[in-house]
C-alpha cells in the first residue's frame, strides 16, 4: 500500500496520551510527514461510534492507544473486515514491539512511509478476543497492584512491583492448575500461567523485548507454567524477565495447542486479557483464530 492519507483514532484517555498531551501528539505527526484525512482524539464513550464510522472510509486507519484499546478495536474492526494499524501509547505495548515499534516516532516514520495489509492471529478466552495473551494468576494480580499504587515515579515502581510479584509467587507457589490440550491433562502447582497467540522467542538481551513474538501467523498457542518452589527460584525467575533468557528457567513449562481448557480451584478467576482485567468463571476455554485480525504493518523502506 502506497503511502496515502490515514484516518487517525487516538484513545484520548489513555496514560502516555494524558502525559504527552493532545499539542504534542499532533505536532509529533506533524514532524513525521505522515498525510492525514482526519485526527480524532476520542473519550473511551466515543471509541466505537468513531470506529463505525472510520470502517466505512477507503482510507487507511491507524488506532493509538494501549494493548487493551487496541484488542477492543480489533474485536469491532476484525467483525467488519477493516484493517488498522497502531500506535502505541501504552504501558507495555506488545504488538508494538511485535511489530518492530519500540516508540511512537517510529511508529508514525514507518507509516508514514506506506503500509501492507496482512492478517494475524489472536486468541480468545470465554468469547474475550486477545491479540497478545490473557494470563491467570502472578499477572493480573500484578496489574491491579500496580492500579492501586500508581505513581508517576517509574523508578519507584519498578521495586516495589518486584517484590508484591516475589511474594505472590511465594503465596500461591502450590495453586493447583490444569491445562487440558485435546485428550490430555497435564496438572501443575502454579502461581502464574499465561497463554500467548503464538510463541515467545528466546531473548538474551536486555535491551531486547522480553516477550516479542517472531511469528503473528504461526498457528498455534503457547502456554507458559512457572512453578518455581523456594524463594531463591522466584527471584531467579523474575531476574530473567527483567533481563532476558526467562524462557530457559528449569522452572518453566511451554506447551503449544490450537485449543486449551485451563481448570483452577474457582469458580471465577481473575484474567488479564491484553492487560485488562476481568473476572471469567472456570474452566477456561481457550481456542485461536487463525489469521483473524486484518492488520496493516508499516513499510520498512529506507
């Protein structure tokens, strides 16, 4: 796809939008020579009237906003066959830097230079769309941790996030799980499981991405079970997260599938799905969804 004028849908209320403000978002797309039909920031009320609305353009459209932001849009657009690119504004970001995007200049110097539309795989957990994993246990706990204790001080943070996650993993190291792919059942005591549209890759480095996927069109699942026991293996585990290598922990188990039941000891759990937290009863059904998502990913022409 030539590079042409894109239709930009901004979530107004997400926290990086909030930081930068409106004027420097608006001038950064400015400064990136990307052509533009129409900018609009939107309150989160707005979000899916303007996605109805911009589905029905032949212009291309980008969608700013979180992980979170962007699996509800790809949930609306994916229905109605739109493909949309991303800008990201979130905390973490992971289709981002799936994409090769670490930073919103980025982001908007590759799109300004043309786009091609693909399709990617995503996931679904209870009838919940995810384009990068949903997770019980460690993950959304952490996440609503972090919610409560929210600072601007992001070198605050940081420590004390570590240690509620190394004192949860050392709660809840013996929470009975079991994750059922096809005919078998495979029983773990586990404080924290997630399940991935796709595998992780192996990283080394930490200046790379802990948790970039190679392939968005691989096909399959990835179940990832820690079931570190004593405090020494927590900290070692967490250590790779921060630093990379985590997927070599002796104390991690990666299984792969198209579908997956995922039992707990409750009724509900707690579910981080794209980084959103939500209560879904038990057992979770899990399946993929091959190459649901139309996506547009940014040219890489010098």
């Amino acid at each position: 796809m030539a590079a042409t004028a894109y239709n930009i849908l901004i979530n107004g209320k997400a926290g990086t939008v909030l930081n930068l403000g409106h004027d420097s978002i608006t001038a950064a797309i400015e400064a990136s020579g990307m052509a533009v039909n129409e900018l609009m920031f939107a309150e989160p009320a707005e979000m899916e009237a303007a996605l109805d609305r911009f589905a029905q353009s032949p212009n291309p459209l980008l969608v700013g906003g979180g992980d979170g932001t962007l699996r509800s849009c790809a949930d609306t657009l994916s229905r109605k066959n739109k493909a949309f690119g991303i800008l990201p504004f979130g905390t973490m970001n992971l289709l981002a830097h799936d994409l090769g995007m670490n930073t919103l200049d980025e982001a908007l110097k590759a799109y300004a230079k043309g786009a091609t539309q693909t399709r990617i795989d995503a996931g679904e957990v209870n009838g919940e769309l995810f384009l990068c994993c949903a997770s019980v246990g460690v993950m959304p706990e952490a996440s609503v941790f972090r919610e409560q204790h929210r600072t601007n001080n992001f070198l605050l943070m940081v420590p004390y996030l570590f240690w509620f996650v190394a004192d949860y993993l050392e709660r809840r190291k013996n929470a009975r799980v079991g994750l059922q792919i096809g005919k078998r059942l495979h029983r773990f005591r586990s404080p924290a499981v997630v399940i991935s549209a796709n595998r992780y890759a192996d990283t080394t480095r930490i200046d790379e991405s802990n948790f970039k996927r190679n392939d968005l069109q691989g096909g399959e699942l990835a179940a990832y079970i820690a079931s570190t026991k004593t405090r020494v293996s927590h900290l070692r585990f967490l250590t790779r997260l921060l630093v990379g290598n985590w997927k070599s922990d002796p104390d991690l188990t990666e299984l792969t599938g198209t579908q997956m039941t995922l039992w707990t000891r409750h009724r509900k759990e707690k579910v981080s799905v794209d980084g959103e937290v939500t209560d879904l009863k038990t057992p979770l059904e899990i399946k993929l969804k091959p190459r649901y998502v139309p996506l547009l990913t940014p040219s890489r022409e010098a």
